[in-house]
C-alpha cells in the first residue's frame, strides 16, 4: 500500500518525525524520502512479479529524468521515467545477453560493462554500448576481460572500465593470486558518448604495484575527476591507483593501509554491543568517489583478510586525510540498525560512496550494506561534519547524488520472495526543515562510551506516573533478553538505558510483550519456540530486572500450543484483583477458524481462564495470515488490541488498533465454548506507517498509552535480518480516540 504523503498531512498531525542524531539545524538542508519502488514494476507484461530482480549500480541521463540501473539476474540494463521522482515509470529493458556489472551514461548512450565470462580462468566481458532514445543495443566493445566497474569522465571524453577478472572464492579459500590478472580498460568518446576506438580498447595493466599478491590485481571501482584523473580500487590487493586518462597511464599507486576501531561488536554472537575492537585491518576498499581534483573517499568494506567498518578520505597523494574509525559502527548501533549476526565477520559493511553538491554544500554519501542505511556528511576539508542518517532498503548498492535535481537515489540489490523482501529504488528530495527518521535512537552507555545498542523492539509499556517514560523489550533475535527505558518527551525518542534478564531459569527467552505491575516491576510474556527448547511463559521481574517468577501456562493449554503464540501482555484491577491478560498470536489446536484466545491469570488464585478473539480475514492480494501482537489496558476492563497481517510493502492491508472489553464477560476453562468477544476497529495503522514512503513494516508488535493519553506504537525491526532494519515508533494522537 502507497500512500502519498501530501494526502495524509492532516491526518497525521501526529505522526512523530525526528530532527535525528546530533543533526544540524539548517532549515531546508534535509533530505526526505519521497518514494520506495520495488524492481518487479519493471518487468514485461504477463511476466510473473515473483520472478527474482535486483537493483545493482544506478545512474541517471543529463537531465535527470531518466534513472538507469543493471538488474544482474535479469541480465539486461533498466530504464525508469523519473520525470516525477515520486511516481517513477518503467521504460522498459534492454537484455544485454550476459551479466551487467555496472552502467554509466553519456549524453546519447547508456554504456553498460557486460559480463559473459565462461569460468574464472577463461573471463570476457564487453561495453555494451545502448541507444537511451531507443534503449537497442547499438555496439559492443571488447574490454579484454570481465568488467566491473565503469565511470564517465565529466567532460564526457573518456569511459574506464575496471576489468577485475574475480577469483573463484571457494578455490584455496578464495586467496588471491588467482590469474588472469585485472586491468582498466579505456574507451574514447564522441561528443554523443559513443566509443571511438570500440575495436581497440586502450589498456593499462597493473601488476607489480600492490603488496598483496602483485601479479594479480583484481581492479574493483572507478571513479573520475575534473582532470581525467582516475582514481581505481584494487580490492582484494588492498590497493589505489590514480590513471591519467589521456595518456592512458599510472601517475601513482599506493597501499590502502590499515583502520581500527574501538568499543564495537565482533563476538560472534547476536548482540548488539561495544565488546571489542578491532585493531590494524586491512581496509580492502570497495567503492570510491572523488570529492574534489585532490581528494576521494573510500568505502572500505573488506573483503577476504580485511574490512574496516569505516570509510577513509585520501588525498592524490596517498596521505589519509581523515577516516571515520568506529563512527558507522555506532551509527548502526544507535540507530537499531546493527546487523548483529555480522558482528564477527565485517559488521555493517560500508560499501558505496557518493559525492554531491546540493544547495552550495559538497555532501559525502556512505553506505552500510549490511545495516541498510545511508550516512550523510558535509565535506569540511578536514574532519566531515555528520549532517543525517537515511533509512534504505535491504542491501544498498549503488548510491546516485543528483545535486542539479535535488535528488539522491539508492539502489537495493536483496530480492527474495520468500522473506518478503523485493529489491527497491529508495528517492529521497533535498530541501526538507528537518529529517524525518529517526524516531528513536539510543544514548551512549556511560560505561563503554558506545551507543546502546538495540532492534527487533517487541513489546510496549508506559509508566503510569511518568508522561516521558515508556518501556520496550527485545525479541528473540537476541542472545540476551533485555528491556529498555525510553524517554519520549524528546524527538526522536530516546532509549536511555536498559537492563537484561537476571535469576531466570531457562537459557533464553523470547520476549514479546511487557506490562508495568502494580508494585512497580514488570510482567513479560516469552513466546517460546518448542523446537528451539523455549518454553511458553509468563515472567514476573523486579523493576531491575531479576526474575521473581516464571509461570508455564497450563498443560492443557500447552497441549493446544502452535508455534506463533504468546504476545503482548497487560495488566489490570478487577475488583481489587490484579489480572493479567495475555494476547495469544493465532489460533491453537482447539481454537475455530479465525479465532484466537486472550489468555486471563489470576495470581492470588493461580487460575487461568479464556476468551475467544474473533480475527480479520486475510485481506491481502498476497495471502498470508492476521494475528495478534499486543494488548494493553486503556479503562475499566477495556482493552486496545494490535490485529494485523504479516505481510509488508505493498502487499500489507491490516494493522489495526480494535478495542475489547472483558467488562461483564466471565474467561472460561478450556474444554468448552469460551466466550467470543466483540471487537471495534479504532485505528487503521497503514497511513502512519506507510507516510514515511519507506517499505511498509509487517509488524507493528508494541502499543502503549502514556500518562498524559498519547497513544504510541512500534515497529519490530527483525534484528535487520532479511528486513530493512527501520523502526518506527508513532504518535498515534490522543488515547481519546480509544472509546
């Protein structure tokens, strides 16, 4: 579901935006993300949308009103009418016959490198050189090997295309030398941008520069100044070369070096955390970008031996001018965007680089592969100031600066049905007062001196004596079962502190709901997993978080249990007894169809009694199933419910806020008919969650109401596995609405 933004402004006068981590306060300095546009729109007619396509390397025509990307399994070149950025247009594709490494384009032709190697010991590509008025194919140029990148110079007089000639990665554990050697291949170009010399590409070699492994360079990325002055990556080599284009030579080469960083995650474990360091690693730079006719700027995302988990801003020189250390890391970190289950291998993989001006200012733009955001920078000459961080989709690639446009474009690669997750242009538009994302973020721990770090956000509680508290808990996705504290007075929202699980019994829980007790701890409801030896279990902590009781839930109950289970909790006085109530995701063994159970406990008595909640049919074209993720009580047995689908994107159609109210209705045994309560629909969440024009979430799991009748919702974020890593948490309005 789309929703355009200018549609819903008086709807969403509530919609919590944020001014961002430590950003700048310059009005219309921002940039906002106008539209998410998924690959498969660009198939043919009557070609199936689950057919795998991605978004690789992107660029655009002169004007700007033109986006072409290389869809590598699709093996052809993709035009897209972005005469109107937020509504975007498929022009068609040209099949190229092989793979598409990377394209450019010039002011008549798109020129595309092209893969058609037949091992990696017999590599061959070509440029594909292809008509932008009629998208055919209009040459093809041998390039001597298999290409990868391919770079324009600005006067529009050169084309070079880094021929990498990769290695087999499962041969000798993929270490280099692995021949043929790489080389960069150089075409000439008319006035329209077409190769002069197409039967005899100029070629410069490379061998004998690089420490590592000398007679092999594996030339990755290109990059082009002012003074035709190409600036290469050797990745695997851990090396840089400047090319004078014109004279078709090495002016200079120089090893990349070595990066460290302290204070961020490197255990193999699922924990976002400041546990190590790391100390003297290989940058092995992927992409690079040229600031200026003296200074570029790498991404240095490793490869086999190395990975930074920085970028680096060298000088033509060899010096390095500035590199970020841990900075991306704790960017990933304090925004919930840390890939955890990467934290022993290369973390958040900064990957592309691009550079722009946009209103007189010089921006530095670096991506995180793994951690699906966009760290936005000015240049300052010296140290880069951080101006703001963009949410992408999963597995950004090719960064596109449209400056003359207003207008920066990212291309995500990761296209998998089976996850939910399709491959997706993200456009965002400079000019905005203030930045929209994010809407929570995390202080530093006062111990480590790192960001806390968070994600997969699972439950929602509110202080009841505190308008600016609110609690979180973490799901499963985790090693270790946390709650955080979040002060919400503050845009973004901020998570202050938190605390883990002590005293517990069982080795891991799954938490996925949490209730303020009356005597001020908590109760949490752990899902569980049968077959990951997580029980079902209602816990009740101290307000430190040390365990003080775990209650399985019945065996006759247990003997119904299904897989997706236990959600939110609550917690509420019914005749001067405390009850709590647990919101079961979907239906049981002995449940009807379309309905599921609120699990009602009583812990004076330890009694345990139910009710049936009568669930939405699926309404999506893409199927799927609708359950509960939460409850929480709003006023004398009245309770709001989160219904929704588990589908995302386009295809999400119910997340919803219903009320319930157990006032007057007795929970009943297991064994016979339970009660089936009445429900109303308060709340359609989908404008909210959609009005950032970001990939919709598929879960909204966390609901509370805060002391001073705000309503506030959140999103899990799946521990950004196989998800964009987004967390939204949305003022809804006044709780008012709830009656």
């Amino acid at each position: 579901m789309r929703v355009n933004r200018h549609q819903l402004m008086g709807v969403l006068a509530g919609l919590m935006t944020a001014a961002g981590t430590v950003q700048a306060a310059d009005e219309g300095s921002y940039f906002q993300r106008i539209n998410t546009y998924p690959v498969y729109e660009t198939l043919d007619a009557g070609v199936d949308k689950k057919t795998e396509t991605v978004a690789e390397i992107i660029y655009a025509s002169k004007d700007g009103r033109t986006l072409v990307f290389t869809d590598s399994p699709g093996e052809a070149v993709v035009f897209v009418d972005a005469a109107d950025p937020a509504n975007l247009k498929s022009l068609g594709r040209t099949a190229l016959g092989g793979e598409p490494t990377s394209v450019a384009v010039a002011a008549k032709y798109a020129l595309s490198g092209t893969n058609t190697s037949k091992s990696y010991v017999e590599p061959s590509g070509h440029l594909t050189v292809i008509d932008l008025a009629t998208r055919k194919v209009a040459a093809t140029c041998d390039v001597q090997g298999q290409p990868d990148s391919v770079a324009i110079s600005p006067d529009g007089k050169f084309v070079a295309i880094a021929i990498e000639n990769e290695r087999d990665e499962d041969l000798n554990d993929g270490v280099i030398p692995q021949m043929p050697a790489g080389h960069v291949a150089i075409f000439d170009l008319d006035k329209d941008g077409k190769p002069t010399n197409c039967d005899n590409a100029r070629i410069v070699g490379m061998t004998g520069m690089a420490e590592v492994a000398p007679e092999d360079p594996e030339p990755e990325f290109v990059s082009i100044n002012e003074d035709n002055i190409a600036v290469v990556t050797l990745q695997e080599n851990n090396h840089i070369a400047l090319i004078d284009l014109a004279k078709g030579e090495v002016i200079n080469h120089f090893s990349a070096g070595t990066g460290s960083a302290q204070a961020i995650p490197v255990k193999k474990a699922r924990m976002s955390d400041a546990s190590g360091a790391i100390k003297d690693v290989r940058r092995e730079p992927d992409a690079v970008a040229w600031i200026d006719n003296e200074r570029f700027v790498t991404a240095d995302e490793g490869d086999y031996e190395g990975g930074s988990r920085s970028f680096t801003i060298f000088n033509k020189d060899g010096d390095v001018v500035y590199t970020s250390g841990a900075d991306m890391e704790h960017l990933a970190m304090s925004h919930g965007h840390y890939p955890a289950k990467r934290a022993h291998k290369k973390g958040s993989e900064p990957e592309g680089v691009a550079v722009g001006t946009f209103n007189g200012e010089r921006l530095i733009f670096v991506n995180s592969e793994r951690a699906n955001f966009v760290a936005v920078y000015k240049d300052t000459g010296v140290k880069p100031e951080f101006k703001q961080f963009l949410p992408t989709h999963v597995k950004p690639e090719g960064l596109l600066a449209m400056g003359d446009q207003g207008l920066f474009v990212v291309a995500n690669e990761e296209d998998s049905v089976k996850d939910g997750v399709r491959a997706a242009l993200s456009l965002y538009r400079f000019g905005a007062d203030k930045a929209e994302y994010p809407t929570i973020v995390s202080a530093k721990d006062g111990q480590t001196g790192a960001p806390i770090g968070w994600g997969a956000l699972s439950g929602l509680a509110a202080d009841p004596n505190d308008h600016k508290t609110v609690y979180a808990v973490s799901d499963s996705f985790y090693d270790e079962a946390r709650i955080f504290k979040i002060d919400v007075s503050k845009s973004p929202a901020r998570i202050v502190s938190h605390m883990d699980l002590t005293g517990g019994a069982e080795k891991k829980y799954d938490l996925e709901g949490i209730a303020i007790a009356k005597d001020g701890g908590f109760w949490l409801s752990s899902e569980g997993h049968p077959k990951k030896e997580m029980k079902h279990l209602l816990l009740k902590v101290s307000a430190n978080g040390k365990m003080e009781q775990e209650i399985s839930i019945p065996d006759d109950l247990l003997a119904q249990a299904k897989r997706f289970s236990l959600e939110g909790v609550t917690s509420y006085e019914d005749a001067g007894e405390t009850k709590v109530v647990i919101a079961v995701q979907r239906e049981w063994k002995d449940d009807p169809k379309g309905m599921t159970k609120l699990a009602v406990f009583t812990p004076s008595k330890n009694e345990w009694g139910y009710v049936h909640y009568p669930l939405d049919a699926p309404k999506s074209p893409a199927g799927g199933w609708v359950g509960l993720s939460e409850i929480t009580h709003v006023k004398d047995g009245t309770f709001a419910v989160i219904e929704r689908d588990n589908k995302g994107g386009p295809d999400a159609a119910i997340k919803q806020v219903t009320l319930v109210s157990l006032k007057d209705v007795k929970p009943a045994p297991l064994g016979g008919s339970l009660p089936v309560l009445e429900k109303r629909v308060v709340l359609n969440l989908l404008p909210a969650m959609a009005a950032n024009n970001g990939w919709t979430p598929d879960k909204v799991e966390g609901l509370a109401i805060t002391a001073n009748g705000r309503i506030l919702a959140v999103t899990d974020n799946d521990g950004v596995d196989d998800a964009t890593g987004e967390t939204q948490l949305l003022d809804l309005g006044p709780a008012s609405q709830l009656q």
